[in-house]
C-alpha cells in the first residue's frame, strides 16, 4: 500500500474518494452556506444544521454514521471521557456484554490451562503456560481496538465491526513489538539492579520464587524503578498498534515514528491519564470485586481510541458542548482532514 497523503486522512479528491476511509467533505464557504454546514454526499452522510440550529441534523444516509469535526494533533482527555462512557452503555451489547462473553471465554480456557500446569508441576511449563495466554490475549485485544476505533466512526457498531479490517498480522506483530519494547527497557533495567529475583517478581522469570522471605531489597528497588521506567516510557508507545490497525500507518516502523510523535505532542496529558487512570480503574476494580470490570475495562479501550484519533490529527464526533457557537454556528468542521 503506498502512502496516503497527509498520514491517510481524507482530502477532497474525486480520485481518493472510493479509498479513503472517512466520508468526503466538499469544499466550500461556511460564511456562504446558509442552509447546511458540513453537507456531505446522497447516502452514508450527514448535514449539519443552520446557524441557529443547537444539534447538527442528520440527513438521510446511513444512520451509523455521525458528525465529525477536525483535531488537531492535541488530545483532550475529559473530551475522550465524556464521549467514551454514554457511547459505551449505548453500544452496552457490543461492550458490556461483550466484556462478559470475553471473561467467559478467558475462564473456559483458563480450566484447562490450569489443569495442564498443575500436572506439569509449575517452572517451564508455568512460562509456557503464561505465554500462550498473552498471545490469547494480543489477538483479543487486537478485535477490541479495531471496534473501538470503528466506534468513533459510527453511532452504533456490531460484533461485526470487531472482526471488520482488522490488518491482523501487521498489528500482531506490532503488538509484540510494543511488548517486546517495553520488556527490553523495564525487564532490563529490573535484571540490571535486582538480578533474575527482579524478574520473577515482574513475571518475566521461568524460575519461580518459593519463599518471599528470600527476596532482596535489590530486587524490589530493581522492580520498582523498572515500574517507574515503564509509566515514563508508555505514552511514547501508546499507539503504534492502533496506528497499524486503522492503516494510517502503511508500515511498521512508520507506526512507531506516528506513535512517538504523537505521544511527545501529548506527553504530559498521556502521562497524567495512564497514572490516574490505572489508579482510579484498579481501585474501583477491587472495590467491586471484578464487577466493575465490565465497565471499566471496555470504556478505557473506547478513550484510548479516542484519544489516538485526536493525537493523530483524524476526525472525532461532534460535541455540541465543545464544537458549536451560538453566533457563528458549528465549529471546526471537518472539510480536508487535518486544520
């Protein structure tokens, strides 16, 4: 796939208008357009509203899609957040029972795996174990952010759009990338300060600990700098897979540069976000006994894809709270992309 213009976002031409993902907006004078803002084709777009309209009004397209306006490369959190938790309970059938089905299948194969390691004694085969449960996982969660992603896009999704243009293998292997990244900068750091002790407190280990009494300060003050290591490190390598997954990147290591820049654009907030964020979800986890999981867990892969589309410079909804003037009417609509 070559590389699209303007890192795949849409501009207003008739030859890329069958490739583009987005729907096109057409050219013209805001100041001009006194019936419509935003006015897009015959089917699968919307127009908004006139100038005194509140709400952008729908037309008669598809009814999953939905107004989008510009970003431009900065990301507002509490603008993530207060989209991503009524879209979730509005899609509650992809994302909360969704969540259910998911912890269902994880125990279901659980049972088994338990069982193998409990005949296997533990040490290699615990590492063994382990492994196939996260390449489990990596797949799982590839599905859920390719509907999260779809999800910005459209008013209401399906299971359907979990499995729809996935670039699978491309986005498992950045995946592990990403993985093997943040393993090679806090696994390492760990092992250089607490030795192999430091890694089988992180999970890294084969070798298991047997007596906690045994374990060194120099490996938790190995383990704790690795953590502290791995929370600075994060929002540089928030986004590659998603990057991979919507095909803004057309390779990997493009996925990677697209990741950094838009985590150094947005550092601090990411920075802000991962650390309350991880705070606020664990406790209230535990405070529920799990229950809140499916809740919580789908709405933080819904504000991560919101956020990567805001970081990256791509559409996002309209909010009438932040994107309309009374006097001038919707604002930063999204004609050619980026602003």
């Amino acid at each position: 796939m070559s590389n699209p213009p303007n890192n795949g976002y849409p501009y207003n031409s008739d030859d890329d208008a069958e490739s583009n993902q987005y729907p096109q907006y057409p050219q013209q004078d805001p100041q001009q357009d006194q019936g419509h803002w935003a006015r897009y084709g015959e089917s699968d777009y919307y127009s908004y509203g006139g100038y005194g309209s509140a709400d952008p009004q729908f037309g008669q397209g598809n009814q999953h899609m939905q107004p989008m306006v510009n970003t431009n490369g900065k990301i507002d959190v509490f603008r993530s957040v207060s989209w991503a938790f009524p879209t979730m309970f509005s899609n509650a059938v992809v994302w909360i029972l969704g969540a259910l089905l998911t912890g269902v299948v994880i125990f279901i194969l659980a049972v088994p795996m338990g069982m193998a390691l409990a005949a296997g004694g533990g040490g290699q085969s615990s590492f063994f174990m382990d492994a196939l449960a996260a390449i489990v996982g990596v797949f799982l969660s590839l599905f859920l952010l390719r509907g999260a992603i779809w999800q910005v896009d459209k008013r209401k999704i399906t299971y359907r759009d979990l499995i729809t243009e996935v670039n699978m293998w491309p986005a498992f292997a950045t995946s592990l990338l990403v993985s093997l990244a943040m393993l090679v900068v806090s696994g390492g750091l760990a092992l250089l300060i607490g030795g192999d002790q430091a890694l089988a407190l992180m999970g890294y280990s084969s070798t298991p600990i047997t007596d906690p009494a045994d374990i060194s300060g120099r490996a938790i003050l190995g383990v704790f700098l690795a953590s502290i290591v791995a929370v600075l490190v994060r929002p540089l390598l928030a986004f590659p897979v998603h990057f991979i997954v919507e095909r803004r990147a057309t390779s990997i290591g493009q996925a990677f540069v697209l990741s950094y820049e838009a985590g150094k654009r947005n550092y601090l907030r990411l920075l802000g976000y991962n650390i309350v964020a991880g705070v606020l979800a664990m406790m209230i986890i535990v405070v529920t006994f799990g229950l809140a999981a499916l809740i919580v867990l789908p709405a933080l892969i819904l504000i991560d894809a919101h956020m990567y589309r805001q970081a990256a410079g791509g559409p996002v909804p309209y909010d009438q709270s932040r994107d309309f003037d009374q006097n001038q009417g919707p604002q930063n609509q999204n004609y050619n992309g980026f602003l």
